[in-house]
C-alpha cells in the first residue's frame, strides 16, 4: 500500500507496531513530506553542556513562578487605599502598588515565555529538516504516527523519563501564570463591599454629612461657592469640602444656574433637591462613569464625550440619547448660614455605572412640572 500524496509504501500495521519511537518518528515525517536530514538530541545526556542547558531553562521557569507568586500576595496584601502626599511612607507604598502588580505580573509572563523559548533552543531535539507542502487533511497512517513523534521528541527533551527539575520548575511557571491571572479576576469576591452595611463605599459618597455637619461646595482650588458667584446660564464643577474629595471618583458634581423663568421638569420624589435656579447634578456618567461635562445652555442637555450620552437638565437629568439608561442624580442643595452652597444630605441613589446592587433602576423616572404635585 502506497501514500495517497507522496507515493510512498506504507507499512502493514505489524511493522509498525514493531518500531521505535525514533522510526515512528521518522516514517511519520516522511509520511509528511517530511526529510529530516538531522535529527537528535543536542547533548549527550548527564554531560556538563546538558545539565548547563537544564540549569538555565529551570531559573526562567522558576523566576517565572515565584513573580506570579507575588503577583497575587501583591494584589491582596499590598495596601491600595488612596493616600495623600502628607501621609509619609503610606503614600509611597500607595503610589507603588500599580507599579509592583506591573513588574510582577509582567515579569512573570516575560520569564515565562524566555523559558518556552529556552526549552526549544536547548533541550528540544536538533532537528534539520526539509517539509513539502501537500492539499488536504493528513492520511490516516499520518494522524497514527504523530503520536511517535510527539512521544519520541518528549523522550529525546528528557521530560519523560528525565529532567525532573525542569518538570517541576515548569509546573512552578505555569501554577504561578494560573495564579497571577486567576487573581485579579477572582479579585473582587475576596473584599466584601457590603460590609459596612449602609455605610458601605457604593452607597455613601464624600457629600453624606461629617458629624451631622452639612459639606459645603467647593471649587477645585478650595473656594466655597455662593449663589452670587455663577451667571445666569453657567456650569461650574463643584467638590465636596473635605480632604481629598478631588480624588474621589463619586466625588464630581455640577452645579447649573438656569436662566430665570426656564421650563423645568422635577423628578418625581426629588423636589425641593434644588435652590432656586440652581440644581446639581453627578458629573459622572450613568453608563461607563465617564465625566459628564459638555454642555448646551439652548438645549439644557450635557453631553458624556466618551459615548455620546446626553442628559436633559430641564427634566430631571433625563438620558435623551447614547447608551446611559438612568438619569444622573441629583444632589439635593441649600445655603448655610453664611450664604454658602451646602449639601442637605447625600445622593439618595448610587453614582455611577449600575451594579447589580443598585436600585437606580428600580426608582421613579417620571417628572412633573416645578411647581406642580408629583
């Protein structure tokens, strides 16, 4: 019986059951196409040149586990909490945690391929062949003899009598590759964002009171904000008068000041959040959390520049077109004593992007006219 590609005799069943793994390799490449004019182990196995060539693939693949290692001790235990530049060295090992998950987890995939790379150059088979090319799906003998020659170059590389150590640095690798990847991805089921019950980060912004005291609205340098101070039709970007509230990612809020005698719609349950012409609104959007910043005083609508999103300020902060499904929330305000913008309370929905918690969705979306009953 011949080869339907190559015209070459194939052996009877017998044969090849009689032959070693070097032949079975052999016949299966020629069966290929395939003349391999070298083929065989680079070092004389147990000589100095071969354990040198085990020792160098062994310290890539263990160099590459122990970086994924502390990959995953970094994400857990490193500290990522926001710090500020007065806080000494808790500030530098803040500033250091993107860093560190870099060079680890980058360090580990990099030493894991220079090994792949190792492994093939100097303890994979030498092998010198020439391949004819051939149309269609390998013949049956073909697919039978690949297995002698996957076993026959495993048995040539030592990995499966041999070489132990680079069996176990290699299983190293590749268990701290599984770790440093499985960890960010699991990462979010180690830390309990409801652990502080209604006090929890999703739900409390840097607006809430601070010991029953109401936070004022600041501009970004610090400076308090007065009804006086905005133009009729303007947006200015306003924060929360606590430290580091620029930081904060739910912290960004704008305040309008519509033109007397604007045709307002109110959110239903949401009256009285305004002061007057004056109305504050999360700059962050509810689709992705991009900052919402773009705005058309005609129209009243702000635009998110990241997907297009619009909201309409004259109702309620209403999407009115782009991808955003909930209206941005609205910050109920007022003045203090000294004629400063306050907040009363905090939002009474979450920030945001929508989460699986929330109840942004489950709220009123409908509105009436500013002075008439809900």
């Amino acid at each position: 019986m011949s080869h339907p590609l190559h015209g070459m005799r194939i052996p009877p069943a017998e044969e090849v059951a009689r032959m070693t793994r070097e032949e079975k390799a052999r016949l299966g490449a020629a069966l290929d196409g395939v003349d391999l004019v070298e083929y065989g182990e680079r070092y004389v196995p147990g000589s100095p040149a071969d354990k040198r060539a085990e020792r160098q693939v062994v310290r890539w693949f263990l160099l590459s586990g122990l970086l994924g290692l502390l990959a995953a001790v970094a994400f857990i235990w490193w500290p990522q909490q926001y710090q500020t530049a007065y806080a000494g060295s808790k500030q530098v090992l803040y500033a250091l945690y993107t860093p560190i998950l870099g060079i680890t987890f980058g360090g580990c995939i990099l030493a894991f391929g220079i090994g792949v790379i190792a492994l093939a150059k100097k303890i994979a088979p030498h092998e010198l062949a020439i391949q004819e090319r051939h149309i269609g799906m390998s013949d049956e003998i073909d697919r039978q003899t690949l297995g002698g020659e996957i076993t026959d170059t495993g048995q040539k590389m030592g990995l499966i009598k041999r070489r132990g150590m680079i069996k176990a640095s290699l299983a190293l690798a590749g268990g701290g590759l599984g770790v440093a990847v499985a960890v960010p991805l699991l990462g979010g089921f180690i830390k309990n964002p409801w652990a502080a019950g209604p006090q929890s980060e999703l739900w409390v912004t840097p607006w809430a009171p601070v010991n029953g005291n109401k936070v004022r609205l600041v501009q970004l340098d610090g400076t308090p904000v007065r009804p006086e101070d905005i133009a009729a039709g303007a947006l200015v970007t306003v924060y929360p008068a606590v430290p580091d509230s620029v930081m904060a990612g739910d912290a960004p809020v704008m305040l309008f000041r519509l033109r007397p005698n604007t045709p307002v719609r109110i959110r239903d349950g949401q009256d009285g959040f305004e002061y007057g012409d004056f109305y504050a609104y999360s700059k962050i959007c509810t689709h992705v959390g991009c900052p919402v910043s773009l705005y058309e005083q005609q129209t009243g609508r702000v635009l998110c520049p990241c997907h297009q999103s619009q909201f309409d300020i004259f109702d309620g902060a209403r999407p009115v077109f782009g991808p955003a499904a909930r209206p941005l929330p609205q910050l109920p305000i007022g003045l203090d004593d000294e004629g400063y913008f306050v907040a009363e309370r905090d939002f009474i929905e979450p920030v945001g992007p929508g989460f699986w918690e929330s109840d942004q969705g489950s709220r009123p979306w409908g509105s009436h006219l500013k002075g008439s009953s809900t």
